[in-house]
C-alpha cells in the first residue's frame, strides 16, 4: 500500500518500492520503516509477487538513520513494535528475492541493508558509507557477520573503522554490488533482471531462496542480538552525545577528550 513516505507499484510480478523522503534524502523515521516493513510483509504473502526491487526518489538511496527524530517522544501507543527492530527482522528473512537499485549515496541503514538484498544494482555516480564509529556507536542489521562474509574481513574493518566513503566501483569489486551502470538505465535494468528471475516459478525461488537463508539466518540473527547490546551501551554515551552535537551545530565532532572506558 503506498505511503506519504513509500511509492508501492506493480511491474507485472515484481512488486517496486521507492523509498519517498527525497527532502530527507530518503532517511529512516519509524514511519519509513514501518512502511517498507509493510511492504514487504505483503509482497511476501502476495501469490502474485515474485520479485521486489528497492530503490530511491531522487539522489539518495537512503541517508541512514534520521537524526532529526532521534529524541522525539514515541508517537505510537498501539503497544506494538515500530521501526528499526521489526523492520530488520522481516528484511533479513523476506522469503522471496530482493533487489535494490541504489541510485544515489546509501548511508549507515542505506548501506547494511544491501547485503541482506539477493542482487544490488548501484548507479555510477552513488557512494556509500558506514559511519558508526564516527557517531559513537557501532554497526548493525547483522553487518559484523554479513559484511565480513561479502567483502572479507579487512575492507570490513577499513569501512567501519574509518567511516570511510565508497564508490560504485568499489562497491562492485568488493562484491557489496553486483553490478553498477548509469543512473538512467539503473531502474530500467533492475526491473529488466527482476523480470527475468520473475518468469520462473515463484515456488522455486521461494525454496530456493529458503535454502540460500537457512545457510546463514541463525549467524545473522546471533551477530545482530550482540550488536544490539553493545549499541545500546554506546547509545546516548558520551562519544555518540558529541557526534549528534556535532551534525546539529554543523561541525566536526571532538572525541580526543573523551575517556576510554566511558567512550
């Protein structure tokens, strides 16, 4: 069901989100999540749906995490869960393939979320980055187990100790993307290779793609269960209360005074 923050289309049997905050440059609020976790519960139920490629309005894929709501008081009183936990939870086990078009920069939750999409197209011009470390925090969505298994434990520590940008065509040569092209034909070859995976049976590819999750689910779900606890540690500490200081006042955070056991 399309939102005020998510485009819902259906390309014959591949079902297409665009993520639509392009103001916000497509961050996450509960809202966006909530959302495309919606989503893609219903593809997945959906006996028409084989297929469902991810994508962005305007120049970002997604900004990450929307600082701008972080201390906002919870608006929901449904009892329910909302946000980043359900959202990662029916991401990291949809059952059908996913694919995500990544046609501008993808920042911390724009980044991790690719490794657990089955193909990632991403256009020549965007850049990505994990930038953790460097708000005081750490990483999530399973990326200590999936980001290792897909580019190898150094360039994983190099991306998340540094914080550093990637481009495309680092992306693709590290094998966080499987191919990358021009932005206008990224959406065009998306939905042309989505097309193709969709003529086959969708019990197939249901199983199939079972198969591949059962191989890696549980270390996954055990990865993110021990991000959380140290990320729950680090949130709101010290370093993270500098960082988020620091993008408000539009400057670059100071972490050199900080202790070390309360950093």
């Amino acid at each position: 069901m399309t939102s005020n923050v998510l485009r819902v289309e259906n390309v014959r049997r591949v079902r297409l989100l665009t993520l639509d905050r392009p103001a916000a440059l497509n961050a996450f609020n509960d809202d966006l999540y909530d959302a495309v976790g919606e989503a893609l519960t219903t593809a997945a139920a959906s006996p028409d749906v084989a297929v469902v490629v991810v994508t962005g309005e305007g120049r970002a894929f997604s900004a990450g995490q929307d600082l701008a709501e972080l201390d906002q008081p919870p608006r929901h009183e449904d009892g329910a869960p909302h946000g980043f936990p359900p959202f990662i939870e029916t991401l990291e086990s949809f059952p059908k393939p996913l694919i995500a078009a990544v046609n501008g920069i993808g920042v911390g939750i724009g980044l991790t979320m690719l490794p657990h999409c089955d193909l990632v197209l991403i256009a020549d011009e965007a850049r990505l980055r994990a930038p953790f470390v460097s708000l005081g925090v750490t990483a999530e969505a399973g990326s200590t187990h999936l980001l290792p298994a897909a580019i190898g434990w150094q360039e994983t520590a190099h991306l998340l100790y540094t914080a550093s940008w990637i481009d495309a065509g680092q992306a693709v040569e590290l094998g966080l993307a499987w191919r990358s092209l021009p932005r206008e034909r990224l959406l065009e070859e998306a939905l042309e290779v989505a097309g193709e995976i969709a003529a086959m049976p969708i019990a197939s590819l249901v199983g199939t793609k079972k198969l591949l999750l059962d191989a890696r689910l549980g270390a996954v779900r055990a990865a993110r269960e021990r991000e959380n606890v140290t990320f729950g540690r680090l949130a709101r500490g010290p370093a993270n209360r500098e960082a988020i200081a620091a993008f408000r006042e539009k400057r670059n955070p100071d972490f050199s005074q900080l202790p070390l056991e309360d950093s």
